[in-house]
C-alpha cells in the first residue's frame, strides 16, 4: 500500500462524499500518489472520470466496509495491517496536503476547513465529476439539457434536518431556513416567487404543498404531479418501452454502506433528477445543503443565491427557535455550516482578497485574546461574550464588501 492515500471510511452521503472523493483525488494529483477506496461508490455509475484505484488488501477492505466501526477501531485496523501507516486530517492546515514517504489515510468529510479548498479549482471539478455517457443518456437528463437556463428553482432542506425526534437525541450541524428567508431573497434580487421551481425533500407537505414540480417535455409547461403529501420517491420507468429514466410513478431507493445509494432500474438514482433540475437550472437559490452546493458548483448555466448561517443555529423542535430568517447572497461561496468560513477555490476571483480577508480575521482573534478559530467561533455563538459581536461585524462586513466588488469588476 505505499504511495498511496487511503479513504478509510465514508462520511455522509452524496453531497459529503463529493468532497470527500475531491480531497483524495486532490491530495494524489498534488504529491504523485494513488488514491485508494475500499468498495465501490455512487460515483462509478454518476461520472465518467474515475481517479481511484480500489484497495488490494481483502481482509483489510472487507474489516472497513463494516458501518459499525468507530473511528480507532478503523485507525488501529490500518495501523495493525500497514504500522508505519500515517493518519492525515485534512482539516488541519499543517497536514492537509502534506507528503508522507509511508501509506496515508484519512477520515474527513473533507468540507470544513478551507485550507482543503486552497488547492481545488473550480473548474478542476467540474471535469472530475463530468457526467457518464449512461447518465447523459437518460431522458431526465436529456428532459433537463433541452431546457437548460430557462428556469428558476428553489431547494428547501427539510427532511431529518426538521425532525424533531431526530435533533433530540442527535447533534447537527443544519438550521431550518424559514420560507421567508427565501421569499425575502427572491423580492430582493428580484424573481417573481409564483414562478420558482420548488425542490424538497419535505415528504409532509407542511411547508410546500404539492413538493415536487415537474415538467412536461411534451407540453413544455410546467406542473405539478399528483403526489399526495407523505408519499415518497422519484420517478420510476413506465413508458411503453420501459425505456430508462422515463416514468409515471414515484419510488424511493434504499441505501447501503459502503456504496451509498441503491441503483434503481430507471432513474439509476432516486435522488438524481433533482440534482439536474438544479444543474441545468438559470437561477438556483440553494439551502444549507451540500447536496444543492455540488448542484450549483457543477452548474454549466446556473446563477447561484445562497444562505449566510455562519454563526447561527437552532436545532429544529429543540432549541427556542424552530426556523431561522437568514440573508442571502449572490454566488455558491457561502457554506451551509453555521461553523465554515465561505468557500473559495483557488480559482476565484476572490482567491487572492479573501487571503488577506483570512490573515486580518487571525489578527482579530489575536487582538481579542481568543484561542484560535475555533475559539473565535465558540465565542460568536455566545451572547455572554461582550466582544464577539464586533469581531463579527467586522468580518462579515468586509467580506460582504469583497462580494460587492468582485460583482462589479
């Protein structure tokens, strides 16, 4: 196994494992080494480029593919099979991308420090994730490319994130986003709200009635299908031909560790036509989701609006808040983490201003005595702590001003 960076387990599902596949793919390229996975992936059927080699070592790779396993019992898997073995997080600056002369691995979603992003393109990863020929094949996909640009859509997270008994016993990273934030942000760049595409993963009905609209390449309107709030799924195949991606009901796809997401005869996956809805769409305002971030960072036509929920967050049915009203912003750059600085790829324009936006934020830490960043964000989130909201302002005023620049060069 030497020369070689090993992913040793999958954290989350789709939009997690993206950046978890970016990272290893990243960290190869940079310093000449394979990326290894120990099972198959979503992203064998989803894209055409394939950077990784799968693990040759079969007791080791059947161990890893058990779900169970806690963080040390994976790390002293590896280091039992390979003792000179080197752990890299990537969420600390000093070994993110560092080179090691011995086999390394890690263990990361890979999304919350922007050091990762420090060495990721924009446009690098949108050639790493180019569709398959299957996928382009389909008739979503092809449903979707013929009316690419023309349409504005809406993605509200609802889901787990909104499920009271979930956030009682689980500690989460996500806020509800009230409706309002979104209507407030389609008056203020302005869209007519009776014209947005709504995407959701709301199977109640209680915040958008009839959640999903579809499109009817025949008609070429747009409408909505008779689902009845609760019912669950994607569309299924069910033309004459039985030709895939065509459909007239609805299915919901299981999930498996390691591979992630069930293939269904049809649609390949129940998830993916609303990520095309969302990636040949003109105009997206996004939720706090990475699933809807990778949507729009892959977009060929897609002007992006997104949630600013750094520093806030209220666990939905737990805290005192169940919805919380957020500003939007134009570009993909804000992430859906209350705890993560903005993402920018060493391809953006704001590259070389958000650097220096970075370097005055440690001075600001400095100057108010506060242990690192993550103290800074500790700090943020408590009202008891008289300074934070002027290291808060600060901050989020010039970045909002390095926004407003790179919109008018």
């Amino acid at each position: 196994m030497n020369n070689c960076i090993l992913l040793s387990h999958w954290n989350g599902r789709i939009g997690n494992r993206l950046h978890q596949y970016a990272y290893g793919t990243t960290y190869a390229k940079k310093n000449n080494v394979r990326f290894l996975l120990f099972d198959r992936w979503e992203g064998d059927v989803l894209f055409k480029n394939k950077t990784h080699e799968i693990l040759t070592d079969e007791p080791l790779r059947n161990k890893l593919c058990d779900f169970s396993l806690t963080f040390d019992e994976r790390y002293g898997l590896i280091k039992e099979a390979y003792p000179d073995a080197q752990y890299v997080n990537p969420d600390v600056p000093e070994q993110c991308y560092k080179k090691y002369d011995v086999p390394a691995f890690f263990d990361s979603v890979c999304a919350y420090n922007q050091c990762i992003f420090d060495e990721q393109s924009s446009a690098g990863l949108i050639d790493l994730f180019e569709f398959s020929d299957r996928i382009k094949n389909l008739p979503i996909y092809k449903k979707y490319e013929e009316i690419k640009g023309t349409y504005d859509v809406a993605h509200l997270r609802r889901d787990d994130i909104a499920t009271p008994e979930y956030n009682k016993t689980n500690l989460n990273f996500y806020s509800v986003i009230s409706i309002k934030s979104y209507k407030d942000a389609f008056k203020k760049f302005g869209y007519d709200e009776n014209k947005i595409i709504w995407i959701t993963d709301d199977r109640t009905g209680q915040w958008i009635k009839d959640p999903y609209t579809d499109y009817d390449p025949v008609t070429k309107t747009w409408g909505r299908p008779k689902v009845t709030p609760g019912s669950e799924g994607r569309p299924l195949k069910g033309g004459k031909d039985n030709t895939e991606g065509t459909h007239n009901k609805k299915v919901t796809g299981g999930w498996s560790y390691p591979v992630g997401s069930e293939i269904i005869d049809g649609v390949v996956f129940d998830w993916l036509e609303d990520f095309l809805k969302m990636y040949f769409a003109r105009s997206v305002f996004r939720a706090n989701s990475s699933f809807s971030w990778w949507a729009c960072c892959l977009s060929p036509t897609a002007k992006v609006f997104s949630p600013v929920v750094q520093f806030k967050h209220s666990r939905y049915g737990v805290d005192s808040l169940d919805e919380i009203d957020v500003e939007y912003t134009e570009g993909n750059n804000n992430h859906w983490t209350y705890t993560c600085e903005p993402i920018i790829f060493k391809d953006d324009p704001l590259a070389v201003s958000f650097m220096i936006q970075r370097k005055k934020l440690k001075s600001l830490v400095d100057q108010y005595n506060i242990n690192g960043i993550k103290g800074l964000y500790s700090n943020l989130r408590n009202p008891k702590t008289n300074y934070s909201q002027k290291i808060y302002d600060d901050v989020k005023n010039d970045y909002l001003k390095l926004l407003k620049q790179s919109k008018s060069n």
